[in-house]
C-alpha cells in the first residue's frame, strides 16, 4: 500500500508543478472585492501623505517637485524658494527654482475628497452631539 503524503501538488502544466506550503494549504479562501465593498484603512497615515511637510495642512494647490517628487502646498514652496532656501525642504535635494516644480492635480483630487469626507464626518458628529444633548 502507498504511503499518502501530506504534499499536495498541483499541475497546472504538465510540466511544471508548484509545490503548495503550509500557509497555502491553511489559509481560507478570500472574498472578492467589489463596487459595494468598503475598505477602512487607518487615517493618519493617508492624511500624512497629502499632507503638506512645511505648514503641516492637507495639501492646498499641492506642487511636485520633478527632481524628486516631493510634495508641498504651492504657497508654502513658493514662500519657501523665495527666503533663499534652494533645496528641497524634505530630503535636502537641490532645487533651484520653481521651474523645477509642477502641479499636481490628481493629489488635489484626493485631498478634495478627503475633505468632503471629513466635511461629512464632522456633520455626522455635530448631529450626534446635538442628540446626546437632547436626552
Ligand atoms: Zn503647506
Ligand atoms: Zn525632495
């Protein structure tokens, strides 16, 4: 009689076979994820990344630097190159002037969106104060 081995191959050509390891074998099927799936991933670390490292707000008119991408309100690097300072305020990379930078419009989307959400949340919030004060 053959001893079954606790291996499991699978083929999916004839001639390569893929080995399954123990975390394949236990982990459960995931669910697909569609249009009415609603993804909560934590705040702050999206709010940090369209946040602005100078005047520490959402983006407002958010620039791109091209030399290497770095993000800042238009004011806030404008103001910036203007005292002197021609180097880029977050890794210290030469930036001479404000030819080097552009806009950048689909950061200005998502802040956009963020804001209405939070715009949203803190209704939300208002009315339930406003309840909780009713009782
Ligand atoms: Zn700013
Ligand atoms: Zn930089």
């Amino acid at each position: 009689m053959s001893q079954r081995t606790s291996k499991k191959l699978i083929s999916t050509n004839e001639n390569i076979l893929y080995e399954l390891n123990d975390y394949d074998r236990q982990r459960k099927p995931q669910t697909l994820i569609d249009d009415n799936y609603i993804q909560c991933v934590p705040a702050d670390p999206v709010l940090k990344s369209l946040s602005c490292p100078i005047c520490l707000d959402l983006f407002n008119k958010t620039m791109v630097t091209t030399t290497c991408l770095h993000r800042f309100c238009a004011d806030c690097i404008h103001r910036w190159l203007k005292s002197e300072n021609k180097v880029c305020p977050t890794c210290r990379k030469t930036l001479k002037s404000k030819r080097y930078l552009r806009s950048d419009d689909r950061t200005d989307s998502l802040v956009d969106t963020i804001k209405k959400q939070q715009a949203k949340t803190n209704e939300l919030a208002q009315i339930y104060r406003e309840q909780q004060h009713d009782d």
